[in-house]
C-alpha cells in the first residue's frame, strides 16, 4: 500500500490551447513529487497515450484520459484506451463506461448551465478542486458532490508544465490502475490545492489561448 499523489486535469500539446511537449510534462510531474498524472487533452487522448509511452518508471504511472466537449458542458473521462467519438453528454458517458473508464464531471460550475438530476445520475465523481477555478467556484462543486454523495478528485488542469501538481489527489492505495479506480470510487481521498492568481487566470483565457491557437497554426505543432 502507498500513498500516492495524483494530479488528475493535465493538458499536452495535444490541446488545441496548450504548447506543452509530452517529455516536459512527465519530467516537470516527477520533479514536483507527483505518483501520477492524468492526461487529459482535449477531444483526445493522444497526449495521455504519448506521455504513457514515455514513462519508464515503475513508481509513477500515466493515466490516459480526455477532456471531451459535448452538447452539454465537459466531461472528462480516465482510464481510456479508445478515442471517445460521440459528442452527446449522455452517448460520451456510454463511450467511457465501455471502457471501463471513469466519468468525471470537470468544473461543473464554468461550462454547465444547469447540471440536473439526470446529468449527475450519470456521473461518477465531481472535480471538486481545479486550480485554474476560484476558490468559490471550487466550493460549489465541493458542495454539490457532498450534497449527492458523489465521490471527488483534484486537477490542476494544467496548460503549462509548471502548473502540473498545483492540484493533488492523495489516495492510499497500489500504484496500479484498477486499486487507483476502487479508491476513487469508495470516496478515499483527500485533496489538496492553489489556484492560479486571478490576474493569471484572466490573461490565459483571454489573451494566451489566441496566441498558442496562432502559433500552432503557423508551427503546425499538432502534427
């Protein structure tokens, strides 16, 4: 049994508004003291199959996901081994669950309008912590899945390398993949977190996303 530190909303190049390269990830993750990442680009899970590849060590595991855009709001699924096709909320959920993934509901209160019964029932946990959210935005969702006794998770969700591990999910369990799911699903977690400054946050969204976009246009750096 160990314990293990896992940040689980990390973003490669593999995103259309990340720069980040594979190989800086995974280096500036064991560098941080992190067990694990998930890798969760968005509407793929190229990043996440790349930087497992990388990992060449035995006590630090890749954990391969996405972060899928549907007709509702986000969705993040882990634990994948198929690209996730559908873009319906509920058809995504049936894609993860049929691989025997988990389904995460990311920063419910940033891109959901309403979150109601039916899109909880489908669900298996709630991002109860993201770095890149206000601490009053983290609250709710805090809220929300103890509320609906939905099991949690941390992510940074991170788009830097440096921002890796700002968010931690502690679990007291194997290194491996299945003891990682039963953990999570039991609800034995603890969290930890900073949020990116606010005057960060609101230069990344607004002006550094146009930038990565335009450089990757030119640099063709999603080949």
């Amino acid at each position: 049994m160990d314990r293990l530190e896992i940040d689980f909303h990390v973003h490669s190049k593999y995103s259309a508004d990340s720069l980040t390269s594979p190989s800086k990830i995974l280096k500036f993750a064991k560098r941080r003291g992190l067990s694990g990442i998930a890798v969760t680009d968005h509407d793929t899970i190229k990043g996440g199959t790349v930087i497992h590849k990388l990992n060449d060590s035995d006590d630090f595991i890749v954990i391969i996901g996405s972060e899928i855009k549907t007709d509702k709001g986000d969705l993040i699924g882990i634990f994948l081994n198929e690209e996730i096709k559908k873009r319906g909320f509920f058809e995504v959920c049936e894609e993860i669950k049929d691989q025997d993934g988990i389904i995460v509901l990311p920063h419910p209160f940033l891109t959901f309008k309403d979150i109601g019964e039916d899109l909880l029932k489908a669900i298996d946990v709630i991002e109860a912590f993201n770095a890149r959210c206000s601490y009053e935005i983290n609250e709710k969702a805090l809220n929300l899945a103890l509320k609906k006794s939905l099991p949690i998770l941390a992510g940074s969700d991170a788009h830097y390398s440096w921002h890796v591990g700002n968010a931690k999910t502690f679990l007291e369990c194997n290194l491996e993949y299945e003891d990682i799911k039963k953990c999570i699903l039991q609800r034995d977690v603890k969290l930890k977190g900073d949020t990116i400054p606010f005057i960060n946050r609101i230069i990344y969204r607004h002006l550094a996303g146009k930038a990565i976009k335009k450089l990757k246009n030119t640099w063709s750096l999603k080949k």
